[in-house]
C-alpha cells in the first residue's frame, strides 16, 4: 500500500460523505461526519510522514492493519476486519464449505498428524488413517510447520492435487498419497437415530445453510420410520450461525405466523420482526433442547424461542450470552468487515446478550450486564425469564469435567496414539454397537503408557507450592516443613492411584477414540453419548409426560 493509494481512497472516502450524505443529515449528523472528514485526515497525514520521516523503514499496510484492529477492537469481538487472504476463511463459517482433503488435523512436537479423516472424502478416500504424520506436502518438508500453516496447504481449489508423504503405524517405509481436493460441506447435523424405541436425538453443530434442510430430513426420517413420541435436540457446543436458519427450524414446531426474534439497530434496514412463514410439521411432539455454555448467538436464538413460547424444556447450562447480530460489508480492495448491526430480542421480549460492550471495568476489560439492569420477562404461559445473561434452562444440570489424570492423557495425545496403535493390531472391525474397553484393553493401555511421561500439576500442588514461597517469605517454613513434606507426599501417592481411580472416564475417552478409527465421527459420537447425563436426564423427563407438562406450565421448579 503505496502513499498514493491512501491518500486517493481518503479522499474519496470524503467526497462521498461531504456531497451525498452531508446535505440529508441533521446537523449532529453533519457535526459527526465533519469529525469522521478530518480525523482520516488527520491519519491520511500520519502514514504520509511516518513513511517519510521514520528512522526506519515501515510496512504502512501493516500499520493500517493494526490500527483497524486496535480500532474496531474496543467496540466488540464480532465486529472484525477481514483482509483479503482471510475472506475465504469467513465464508467458510457460513456456508460451511471448503476446498481441501476433509481432515482435522493436530500438531505434537514438530509434526502435523491426521486426527479424523471426514468419511466419503477425498482422505478417507485415498486411504488416509488418523494418526498418519505427515512428512511432506508436495515434496517440501513438513517437520517444523504449524496445523496452521499444514492447513493452508491442504486447502485450495475443487479438482486440484497435493502429494502428501505420510508415515503410518506399522510400515517400515514412508507412503506417498496423491490426493485430489473436492468441495467439502460440513454436515450441519453429523448424527441422528433412536435412544431408545420412542425418543429420537438429532445433534445440530451449526446453523451454517443449508441447516434447517438437513434438520428437517433428520427429523422426518426419524418421525416416518419410528414409534416416536419425543425429541431431543442437541445445541451443545453450537456457536451460531445464520439467524434465519435458526427461525426455520423453530418453525417445525410452532404455528405459522409466529414471532421468533425480532432485531433492533440503529438503521431501519437492520430492524426487523423474524416470524415463522411456513405450517409446522409437528405441533405436539414433546421436545427437550440440551445447551451448555458454548451454545450462542443462533443456538441461543432457537432454544430460547422454545423456552419462550413454552414448546420444549431446556436442559443444560447457561448458554453463552450473544445477543447480537452481525452483518458482512464489502471494503475495498476485496476486504471486508464483519459488523454488529442490531441486538436482536426473543419472543418473551429479552435480549440474552451477557456482556456490556459500552463500558470497561478499572481494568480495561468489557463488563457484564449488573444484576441491577437485568429485567424479568414472561413466557408464554407465565414463567418468569430473565435477559441479561444467557438462556438459563428449566432443568440446569452440573458441566460434566475430566479429571486432571484424564485431561493430560488427552492433552499429551496418549489416548490417541494407543488408538492408532490399537488400530494397526486390530484391523477387523469390531461391533459398533457392543464394543467395550474390556479389562484386558485397559492393562495393554497401562503398560503403553509405562514409559510416558504422564506427570502432571494439580490444583493442590500449586497451591501448596505458593504456600511454601509465603512460608518461606515469612520464616515459617523450617517450622512446618515436616508436615509440608507430608501433604507433598499424599498428594504423589494420590496421583498415582488416579490412572485406577478414574478408570471408568478413561476407558469411555478410549472408546470414543477406538472406535473413531472404524467408524470415523459417527463412531466417537455414539460411544460419547452413552452414558451421557444430560440425554439421560432429558429421556427421563420425556418419558415422564406429568413432569414435562409441570415445567412448562411453571407448576414445579427444577
């Protein structure tokens, strides 16, 4: 970016808001505009004489870069500069497609390895394993690249190719694959089916398009091939998406004609009432929506129409807190900017935004919505809700946690590796359906572990060890330095009986990741909602109509 180039654009910039917009606006307006003229002005100068003056040389583009950032920064996390090179990654997230292989992947140490190839695409179908390292991209050396960086090259354009030279579990010698990129979609519902003869179960992980299509073929083909009396829908771990995929899909079970969410912005244009357009497939199907804290926006949206309109009870935990929507702008030079243009507000009239944008606290950070603000709402039968913090669910359950033990087995990629190994030793496939991690696979994974490093930190250590440096800051540690050493000890010794204490969480994190290795996503999704108590507290509250009733109507609290 060249001084001609700022300078030409800031003058445009302000003959456009001099002569079209000046002469309509009221005199505030006008005010603000004259501001608007002269501060890029003012920057226009700036860049001018950094790049003149400065001792060094300077990258204006990059200057510009940062002060976008730093500007748009202070007003809230959604409202973003998108350059040219990021635009793709941006369409990516709303239409959910891509050009690549269809692979997560993950780095451990200086590699990049292959964690789930997508099944029916082109890793799968050229024969990539999860846990293939990967050595070379095209010949160029992959040692040293970050999943970031591996990314970018996998990614590009529908019916081009990449070589990829791989090492595998098992071979003695490195194997090229050439594979040819497709257009990837990422399914918006990865998993449906039947928990038991009557209740059915459909996991939405996004509302990028195309959702609500894919929502409605899951449902009615659980509908027409089932005995089904009730319905959970799984919004976990659901950023968002598209608003009015959100509107369709609640219009499966509400009347036509029914206000949804309504949107509130400074422009007329972004204001709106988003009401149902279509006759409902299913009125009276009892429903429960599970939601944790990383549902948002979108998801937010959905479950808490149902909460609102009194049509689905709502289990889980609180919900992010994302009352705001956002618009795509074009800028020039192919960029673009992601912008918050409107809060929008449930039927029951709430905002579920958590997160004040328009004031910091002493430490310059934004501040939640004050308990002295947030406002009681009515459903539609009458239970009282509140805005200002999220969608809080009927039946609001504990977040499920992994132990310290199973987190480091995760983190260190331990349970990972022993799948790839278990699945190099056992190339047949076992039964989906009754596959277990037996006495004997959870010895062979102990003894795989014998020469790992599977230390790790607690709380209590950490604790202890800022207790002794206040000890010792203070002359009271040679006094209590037997007992020190004591707790020390026990805590070791507790340590180590951990890896037997939480069996049972570990050999579920086994199977999720065996089984992912034959039966790719549907496989780790199946062994992870056995056992799951939050869909079991949801099937037990759709197999008790009284209850089901009793929240909705307000009757009874949970």
């Amino acid at each position: 970016m060249n001084n001609s180039h700022i300078k030409k654009g800031i003058i445009i910039l302000q003959i456009i808001i001099i002569f079209l917009i000046s002469p309509v606006l009221s005199p505030a307006q006008n005010e603000n505009n004259f501001e608007i003229s002269k501060n890029l002005d003012i920057y226009a100068s700036l860049i001018r004489d950094l790049n003149k003056y400065y001792v060094d040389e300077i990258n204006s583009g990059e200057l510009t870069n940062i002060g976008i950032e730093a500007m748009l920064e202070s007003l809230d996390p959604y409202t973003v500069f998108i350059p040219e090179s990021k635009v793709e990654d941006y369409r990516i997230i709303t239409t959910g497609k891509y050009g690549g292989i269809g692979a997560l992947i993950h780095q451990n140490g200086e590699y990049v390895y292959i964690s789930d190839p997508y099944e029916g695409f082109p890793a799968q179908k050229t024969g990539l394993l999860a846990g293939d390292k990967i050595l070379e991209l095209n010949q160029e050396s992959a040692k040293g690249k970050s999943s970031e960086d591996v990314s970018k090259i996998l990614k590009g354009l529908p019916g081009t190719e990449i070589t990829l030279l791989i090492e595998r579990e098992g071979e003695d010698k490195p194997i090229e694959k050439l594979i040819v990129r497709e257009t990837i979609k990422l399914d918006n519902v990865p998993f449906y089916g039947m928990l038991n003869e009557n209740i059915g179960y459909i996991i939405l992980n996004s509302f990028t398009q195309n959702a609500s299509n894919e929502a409605r073929k899951a449902y009615i083909d659980l509908k027409d091939n089932n005995d089904l009396k009730g319905l959970i829908f799984d919004l976990r771990g659901n950023g968002g998406g598209l608003l009015h995929e959100s509107v369709n899909i609640a219009n499966f079970f509400v009347d036509k004609g029914e206000t949804i969410v309504n949107t509130k912005g400074k422009l007329k244009e972004k204001s709106g009432v988003h009401k149902t357009r279509n006759s409902p497939i299913d009125k009276n199907i009892p429903l429960v929506f599970l939601v944790n804290s990383r549902s948002a926006s979108a998801s937010e949206i959905l479950s808490g129409a149902m909460q609102d309109l009194d049509r689905a009870v709502i289990v889980g935990q609180r919900t992010f807190g994302k009352g705001l929507v956002q618009n795509v702008l074009p800028l020039s030079y192919k960029s673009q900017m992601k912008i918050t243009v409107a809060k929008y507000y449930i039927p029951s009239g709430r905002c579920i935004q958590a997160i004040d944008y328009s004031h910091k606290d002493e430490d310059g950070n934004f501040t939640k919505i004050p308990d002295s603000l947030i406002s009681e709402f009515k459903t539609k039968n009458g239970r009282s809700v509140y805005d200002g913090g999220g969608v809080e669910p009927d039946v609001v359950l504990d977040p499920r946690k992994h132990s310290n033990i199973a987190m480091n087995l995760i983190m260190k990629f331990y349970v990972f590796d022993y799948a790839t190994k278990f699945h190099h030793k056992h190339p047949e496939k076992p039964s989906l359906e009754d596959f277990i991690i037996t006495d004997e696979i959870y010895s062979d994974f102990l003894d795989f572990l014998h020469d790992k490093d599977c230390n790790y930190t607690t709380k209590s250590e950490e604790a202890l060890k800022k207790l002794k440096t206040s000890a010792e800051s203070e002359n009271y540690y040679t006094e209590i330095k037997d007992e020190f050493e004591i707790l020390e000890e026990a805590i070791k010794q507790n340590k180590q009986k951990d890896i037997q204490k939480h069996s049972s969480e570990i050999k579920k994190l086994l199977k999720m990741e065996i089984l992912s290795r034959y039966y790719f996503q549907k496989g780790r999704i199946e062994a992870a909602i056995e056992d799951d108590p939050e869909i079991i507290e949801a099937i037990s509250i759709l197999e008790d109509m009284d209850r089901y009733n009793e929240i909705l109507s307000g009757s009874i609290e949970e």
